[in-house]
C-alpha cells in the first residue's frame, strides 16, 4: 500500500531518493506510474496540487499571452491535470502525422504510428473510452444506428472519434479521482501531494540531474517548507507550458536552460485551434443521423461522433494539414443560399425540396513555427519562479491550406449527390471571429533524434542528460488535428517501456 | 344577372391573383427579353435564383466567353451532365462561398448578366 502525503505536513528539509522521480500527477505522469507498477523501482510522484482545486495553487499558473487565452484558465493544477477538465474526444494520430511532410517545415516524428501501435490498447483502456472502433469499426457500427451520409469519392472521408466515458451526467475520465485507489493501492509508489518541484538540478558537469528543489506553497502564500530530492531518473510530467517552464528556470548550471544548447525549449508551441461555423453543410434530404451533429451512444460503452477528414494520400497529394471537421448545430439559409441549392440541386437533377443545412467546426493542425513560443517573464510566481510569457499566432497559410480541404469536401459532396457545402470564412477577421482552442499545449520540447532540432530523443530522454526524460504532448514535433490525450499516454506507455530497460 | 355579375368579378379577380402569383413566385408566364444566351439559360429551372446567385460571383470573365466555353462543354448534351462532368474533374467555382460546378456557377453568372 502506498501513500498520498500532503508535503506541507512533511518536516522542511525531508530528502528522498528514488529510483525514478515524476514531476506532475497528470495523465502523463499517472499513467507512467501506474505502467512501472509492476517493477521494483521505488517512485515518487510530485503534484503540484492536492486533489482538487485550490486558487492559490492555480494562480502558479498565470503568466502573460499574446494570441492566445489566460493562462490560468486553460489548465488545472491539481491531479488528474488537463483530465479533469477534458472534454474526453479521442481518435488516433494519423500515419502522416508522424511523417516529415515537406510542405510542412519542422515536420516529422523519429518514428512512425507503428510505433505507438502496441500502446494505444492500453490508452483507450486508461481513458475508458470502450472497444477500440474507430475508422476499423466506425462505419458498421454507425450504419446500425441511421444511414452515413456519403461523402463520395476523394480526399476527404468520414472518420470517428471515440468518447472517454460519460455515463449519465458524470463527466469523462478523470485521473486524479479515477485512479486515485490504483495509486495508492502500488506498493512501490508514494504520492507527493502540494508539493511544486522548483528546480531540476544539474550535476556541475551538466551529464545528469543531481537533484530537484521542492517546496510547498505556504500559507501566507510564499514559499513553505522545501525539500531535496535525489531521483537516480527523472520524468518531467508538467503539460506543454510547465515542461518548457521547468527546464528553462533550472538554469544554474546550462545558462539557457536544460536541453536548451540550440534554444528550442519554450519554441514551436502549438494547440489546436478550432474554429467555430466554418463551413455550412447542406444535405439535400433534410435528414442527418444523429452520430453527426452530437456524441452518440453506441452500446457496450462505445461513444461515436463522425467527422470528415482528410486522407493521408490526399493530404500529400494536395499538400494540406491534419484536420477534423465536425457538424454543429442547425443553420438557416439566406436568400443567395436557397438560390445556390435551388439552382445547382436543379442543374444535378436532384431533389433539394426538404434540404437542410448545418454550421460546420473543425480541429485543426497548425505549422510548426519556431516564433510561437514560451520564454519566461520578469514577473515571478509566489514560490519565486519566473511566469510564462506565450506568444501565439496562426498563420493565414494554415487557413489556407483548410480552405482547400473545405472545398474538396464540398466537391465530394456535390459528386455523391448528397449535399453542397459553403465556405463562410475568407479573411482573416472571419476566421478568427469565432476562435476557440483545444487548450492542447503541444511540441514546446519537441522530439528529434538531432540534439540540434530537438530537445529530446526518440526515447523521450533530453538530449546530453541520461537521467532526464520527458512526458507529454510537449514532445510531440507535429501535431496533426487528433485531440492528444490518448495519444500521449500511449506515447508515455512507450516511455514506461524504455525505462524498465534502461532502469533494470 | 347581378348575382352572375359578381360571381364572374369575383372568378376574373381570383385568377388574376392566381396568374401574377404564379407569374412573380413559381416564374410560369413570366417572359424575359431576349438575350444572346437565351438557349444556356433556358436549361435553368429558377432562372431569377439563378440570377440572385449569379450576382455574388465575383469573377466575371466577358459573358460571352463564358457562354462559347458553356456552349462547348454542354454542346448537344445537358447542364446536368456539364455539371456532374464538372465535379468529376474538378472544376469547381466559388461564389458567395458556395462550391460549385464550374458550369452551374457560370450559368448563374450569365442568368445575372443577361
């Protein structure tokens, strides 16, 4: 049986020496721990937060933003992290995710989807998101439950995301509360809670991490008490900003930072921007199944939603990125509408009299770029550490390149006879009208097997310290349009598997 | 005779009203002036929606090079035909956002020209 110990209960200057530390009780770092359940490595997780949420500790958070949202606003401190505000979408990478795709500079993962393969079982399982399904079992599955509309023949085809569970009102997995007896029922693994890791620590000749500053929050807001702990490993599990964050305050020993010789922490921050009534979808029928527009229950815990997207061979061919475009709600034509659809339903000899239209979103994949970035501010938090300075953009290119996938979309659709689409953003204003985020903090510590264009290798390990590896979507080095969670654990599980080897 | 009178008024009133109902809603009777495309635009359904359409297109080429490229590809064929053969080949237009057979945009095009 392990232990939850709040670290404000614990005397200052308390040291432990673990095999294996992980900084953040995340998905990430929760999932880590419980892969390594079955080794005799002696690990300690430190969270930040307790196990719920506490201003104080959120405020740790805040930090100024340019393009983007608070910073405070869009992650949760405490465990379980970024679960426990999820909105629970999943859906694997695809295969050109992975891929150095030359018309997406700075693209490319060291390895391919076949490497995270093995793992995504174990992921779906951990975000409880039923029997894998997915594009192998999406289209049977759904046709029992209403007819698919057919997209026709193309680049863009109908995929589906698969929901961690929501069964009533409760709301899809999340790790702290959900795993929280798993955790405390592994024998070899103790659970630091409030405590914030301050430092990593570098030997003086750099090679390895020596040790980690903790220190707890106090109660009159500063710092409380402090601790040294000495991990033979370390996993830094803290989300896309705090991994960046961490690594790039732990100067003392590299000035600009761990992992930062060639000053790629902190750069090619991306999320997933998903901007909102893009697109409007008309179906000359008047009807549209129900796994379209809302989460559909499938039976056997399976929660399907169908969106369009497009191929892996159309997405070389017509040089776009990942995207996943999804049906809203319910939209009225206006005159020049009902004249587009009366007059080409016409020309195609089809039936428009009971056609109806809906507003369509979408997920997007951005182009890396190296300018959208985390540094750190002249501001500091109330244990002393430097706030975050983000700086966000998306650029029209990446619009553009959704655009042509829109119109693909409407093509295929005018080619099955089914419907016609209308592309409702041209400027920028237009896009960015009605912008939301997936608040997925992606590739601030991206992978690559070149310590010159990434801060980790293909093993997660940074690169130039053995003893030091990162977790999370912050390693990711392209993003392609998948919501990452499940991609991430799965990708950590991978991690799990390395370090039994190189721990052993 | 009285009674027939207004029986017949009434008839006269209720089928002008049905005539220019028809005329202004359905576009039955209604006549256009001719126009030097009037054998593309007779292949229309809903000439003045067409028309509504026609007027966001905002890559007007000279009407009548649109309507000798029209005319080539409909030839002795159909615009159904012209547009399906479109969407096969991907030659699409946009106007007002709509993605369009390339023919059914340049028809809406000429309709509002005309």
């Amino acid at each position: 049986m392990s232990a939850f110990i709040d670290a404000r209960t614990l005397p200052s200057g308390t040291a432990q020496t673990p095999d294996l530390a992980i900084i953040g009780g995340g998905p990430a770092g929760i999932a880590l721990a419980m892969a390594l359940a079955d080794t005799r490595l002696k690990i300690l997780l430190l969270e930040s937060g307790g196990m719920n949420f506490d201003p104080a500790v959120q405020k740790m958070y805040a930090g100024q933003q340019t393009g983007y949202e608070p910073l405070d606003g869009d992650r949760l401190r405490y465990l379980g992290g970024g679960t426990n505000h999820w909105g629970g979408w999943c859906r694997p990478m695809d295969e050109s995710d992975f891929e150095a795709r030359d018309w997406v500079p700075s693209s490319g993962w060291p390895f391919g989807r076949a490497a995270l393969e093995p793992y995504f079982p174990r992921a779906q399982s951990l975000v409880e998101a039923g029997v894998w399904t997915y594009d192998q079992g999406g289209n049977a599955l759904a046709a029992s439950h209403g007819p698919m509309l057919q997209v026709g023949k193309g680049g863009i085809y109908t995929t589906w995301f698969q929901f961690s569970k929501m069964r009533g009102d409760v709301l899809p997995t999340q790790f702290g509360h959900r795993y929280a007896q798993d955790l405390r029922a592994q024998a070899n693994l103790t659970v630091w809670l409030n405590a914030n890791v301050t430092g990593i620590r570098l030997a003086p000749n750099a090679a390895s991490v020596d040790h980690l500053d903790v220190a707890t929050l106090g109660p009159s807001g500063g710092a409380g008490k402090q601790f040294t702990i000495r991990p033979r490993y370390t996993v830094l599990a803290c989300g896309g900003i705090e991994n960046a964050r961490l690594l790039l305050v732990s100067n003392d020993v590299m000035k600009p930072g761990i992992g930062n010789r060639a000053d790629l922490v902190g750069r090619y921050f991306a999320d997933n921007p998903i901007p909102r009534d893009v697109a409007t979808m008309v179906v000359f029928s008047g009807t549209l199944a129900p796994y379209y527009a809302n989460n559909r229950d499938m039976g056997h815990g399976t929660i399907l939603r169908a969106a369009f997207t497009p191929s892996d061979a159309w997405r070389r061919q017509a040089r776009v990125g990942g995207s996943l475009t999804t049906v809203e709600q319910p939209v009225t034509l206006d005159d020049v509408g009902k004249a587009a659809v009366a007059t080409t339903a016409a020309a195609l000899g089809v039936d428009a009299s009971g056609a109806r239209a809906w507003s369509l979103g979408c997920g997007l994949e951005l182009i890396p770029d190296p300018e959208r970035r985390v540094r750190l501010s002249l501001e500091t938090d109330a244990l002393g550490l430097p706030r975050v300075k983000l700086a966000n953009t998306i650029s029209d290119e990446d619009f553009a390149r959704y655009r042509t996938t829109l119109a693909e979309l409407g093509r295929q659709l005018l080619a099955s006879k089914a419907g016609m689409l209308r592309i409702n953003c041209t400027t920028r204003e237009e896009w960015m009208k009605n912008m939301d985020w997936g608040h997925h903090h992606l590739g601030t510590t991206r992978m690559h097997d070149d310590p010159r264009r990434g801060v980790v290798d293909a093993n997660a390990m940074v690169h130039g310290v053995p003893n030091l590896y990162v977790a999370g979507s912050s390693i990711f080095p392209s993003y392609g349009a998948s919501n990452p969670t499940m991609n991430l654990i799965a990708l950590t599980l991978r991690l799990a598997d390395h370090l039994k080897t190189v721990m052993a | 005779m009285r009674r027939r009178a207004v029986i017949a008024g009434t008839g006269a009133v209720a089928a002008g009203v049905a005539a220019v109902g028809l005329w202004r809603f359905t576009g039955l009777f209604r006549r256009y002036a001719p126009t030097p495309y009037d054998d593309l635009l007779s292949q229309l359904d809903d000439r003045d929606r067409a028309a509504l359409l026609g007027r966001h297109a905002v890559d007007m080429a000279d009407a009548r090079m649109t309507a000798q490229e029209l005319r080539t590809r409909i030839g002795k064929g159909s615009l159904a035909k012209a547009a399906f053969d479109d969407v096969q080949a991907g030659r699409m237009s946009e106007v007002d956002g709509w993605i369009l057979p390339r023919s059914v945009a340049q028809m809406a095009t000429l309709a509002a020209h005309a």
